[in-house]
C-alpha cells in the first residue's frame, strides 16, 4: 500500500464515518475560527487605526525655526538662529526631491473677525496662509467647492478656504459659498470651498473648524513685514520610511540655510510618528492575545481530535489485524491513521478559515474599520496549523495501532 493510497483511504474513512468526521471537523474549525477571526481582526483594526493617524499627519514630520529664548543651560548661554524665511522654504519645497508632499504654512493671526454682510464671526479666528499641498498633508476633506490651485498660491489671490464653524456662522444650513465674498482683515476675499468639519487637538493651528486657509504669499504680504512663523511640512507614502526622509530633508534644509559641517542645526525636524509607533505596539499585544485565544482554543481541538482517533483505532482493531495479515507493515499503518488526521484537520480547518474571515472582517468592522481585508497571511498560517495539528494529534493513535499485534487484532469483536 503506497502513499497515495493511504490518503484514498484516508478520503474513504472519513466519508465512511461521516457524522464523526464531521463532528470533529467542526471541533477544530472552531479553533481555526477562533485563530484567524482575532488575528484578522486586529489586522483590519491596525489598518484603519493607521489610516486614520496618517490623515492627521502621523506620516509626515516638521521643519521649523528654532525658539530663540537665549535661556542659559548648565551656565552655557544659548546660540540664537534666524527664523526660517519664506524663500528658503519654498525653496525646500522645490529642492526636496523625495517622493512626498511638501506643505508650507504660517499662522497669520488667531484673532481675526471675519464678516460677510452683516454677519460676523467672534473675534478668535485663526487665519493660515498655505501652499495647494497643506490641506492634502492635513487630511482636509471639501463639503463644497475646491481646494486652492498652484497658480492661486503663486500669484497670491485673494482666495479662501473656509472651515466648518465659520461656514455655519456666516451661511445658512445649505447655502452654497463657492463664489461668495467674506472680509478678513479689511480684505475681500473670493470663497472658493469649505472643509468638513474635523475638530481641534488642543493646538490653535490644528482647530480647522475655526479657520480659514488663504495662499501663503498673501499671508504674508497681510503681515505686513512683520516676521511669521513658517513650518514646512513633508508627508510621506510608508511611514517606515520617516527616518530616511528625514535625514535627507535634514541635509537639503542644511544646504539652504548654509549650516557649516559639524555644527548644529539652526532648525528644529520633529516627527508625528510616536503615535503611530505606539498604535502599531498595542496592535502587537492584542495580536499576541489574539493568537494565544486561538492557540488554547487549538489545543483542546487537538486533544479531542487525539481522544476520537484512539476511539476510531479501538473500534477498527480487527481491520488493522486484516491489513497487517495481508503484508501491510507498520509504516504503512501509520501513514493511513496520520493522513486521516491531517485529511479531518484540513477539512476543518478550511471552513474555520471562512468564518474567521467573515467573524474577523464583522469585528473590525463594528470597530470601525472602513475597508474589508483578506488576511492571506494568516490563511496559510491557519492550513499550516491545520496540518501539524493533524500530525501531532494523529501520531500517537497511529503509533498506537502500528504496534497491534495482528493475531491479537484479528480475534478483537
């Protein structure tokens, strides 16, 4: 009897015994259920948990002037640097060639009225001047109209952005703005879109919903020479990739500000990535509690899978007596009850990895999770798991029945 014909035999057990296949079948498809449904699960969490921080920046990192407060550390009086000009970064802008989007901002003023007929806003408005790529970086979505063009930041138009606390004040429910005029700082300035709302995170400059967006240069004509506060902003695609564009963006910025080799940088590159990192840690936890809940819920399947073998060995004495009196050497024996196992596991297994897909993708999707995902890792780790299942639960009631002897086996009712 060669291998191939164990497995057809194996095939024929189970079809012979169909309730019991079945039965334990289900058993450890329940533990691959268990298994790949948290693992996949906590994979379609990440994701979207991911998804989420990147469109607030936990992507991207900062480039900004240092503060020149010239407190003394240690007795040793800190070097002041000049502010980044706006030239210099727009010029990182142009220069920086890593595949990213480059925004450049500053902070005109937070306490601006804003007014439209006779409408107006309180006096707490903040009013930031951006290049086309800061509402992209930013994760800006439009409820109406469009974000400023290329050619609207360069030639510096008199266009705004309004955010969502702002349109409710100065509109009606669903009145459009696309068009309109609203008046900042004695201004007119032509609306040409709205964003949805997005809320504040403690920071002035991250409160969208109490902002307008207007190009940079006109910002920075509105200042009227005084000195802003730029910050460049570089978002990137993979976020693994942060600290390699940050040491090119370090020598590009380095370059423009004309920093001498060996001495400091006069500016501060500070990253968003801390929370990503610690979002990615705790996905780490739950995926290893996740694996240990199905790693348990395996090994009861794998000793009830042992306990029906031995059972299934005992109640076919008398044929493992006819197959070894008919040459069949206990090798043989082995292979037919091993393969048997692993033929029970895999069928099993198969439907666990179905309803762990459907049971993860419906966890995650109650979570929150936008997107459905089919974890093809974890489905070739499940049939793995499947096969040594099978062989480790399988081997001691084939070892078992290999040793029969088959006069013994013959006489056994």
């Amino acid at each position: 009897m060669n291998l191939l014909e164990n497995v057809k035999e194996g095939l024929r057990s189970v079809q012979a015994n169909m309730l019991r296949s079945v039965i334990t079948a289900l058993i450890v498809a329940i533990g691959i259920t268990a298994l790949v449904g948290a693992l996949t699960a906590v994979d379609g969490i990440e994701k979207s948990v991911t998804e989420s921080l990147t469109s607030l920046g936990a992507n991207s990192f900062d480039i900004e002037s240092k503060s020149n407060r010239g407190q003394s550390q240690q007795g040793v009086l800190e070097k002041s640097y000049p502010r980044i000009t706006m030239r210099q970064a727009l010029m990182f802008a142009d220069e920086f060639n890593y595949p990213a989007n480059v925004s450049v901002s500053a902070m005109l003023t937070m306490i601006a009225e804003i007014s439209r007929n006779s409408k107006k806003t309180n006096p707490n408005v903040n009013i930031m001047g951006a290049n086309a790529d800061y509402a992209l970086i930013k994760g800006l979505e439009f409820v109406q109209g469009r974000n400023m063009s290329e050619l609207e930041f360069m030639y510096g138009a008199q266009v705004a952005i309004l955010g969502d606390k702002i349109r409710q004040t100065l509109y009606g429910e669903n009145e459009p703005v696309e068009g309109t005029e609203v008046t900042i700082l004695g201004s007119r300035f032509r609306v040409i879109g709205a964003i949805a709302p997005k809320g504040g995170f403690g920071d002035p400059g991250s409160n969208f919903d109490n902002m307008i967006i207007i190009p940079l240069k006109k910002a920075n004509q509105m200042a009227k020479g005084r000195s802003l506060w730029y910050r460049i902003t570089v978002a990137i695609t993979d976020p693994t990739q942060v600290d390699y564009a940050m040491g090119e963006a370090t020598a590009v910025m380095r370059r423009i500000r004309g920093d001498q080799p060996g001495r400091e940088d006069s500016f501060i590159v500070d990253n968003n990535i801390t929370l990503l990192e610690r979002t990615s840690q705790i996905a780490g936890y739950i995926r290893t509690a996740g694996f240990g809940l199905g790693f348990v819920t395996l090994l009861g399947s794998a000793i009830a899978l042992m306990n029906i073998m031995l059972v299934s060995v005992t109640e076919r004495t008398r044929e493992i007596g006819v197959r070894k009196a008919l040459g069949a050497t206990p090798l043989r024996i082995r292979q037919q009850f091993v393969i048997e196992a692993i033929v029970v596991c895999v069928l099993g297994g198969l439907l666990g990895i179905l309803l762990g897909i459907l049971a993860g993708n419906a966890g995650a999707k109650f979570m929150g999770m936008k997107n459905y995902i089919i974890p093809w890792f974890w489905i070739f780790f499940g049939l793995f798991v499947c096969v040594m299942v099978g062989l480790l639960s399988g081997y001691y009631p084939a070892h078992k029945a290999s040793k029969l002897d088959p006069i013994e086996s013959l006489r056994f009712e």
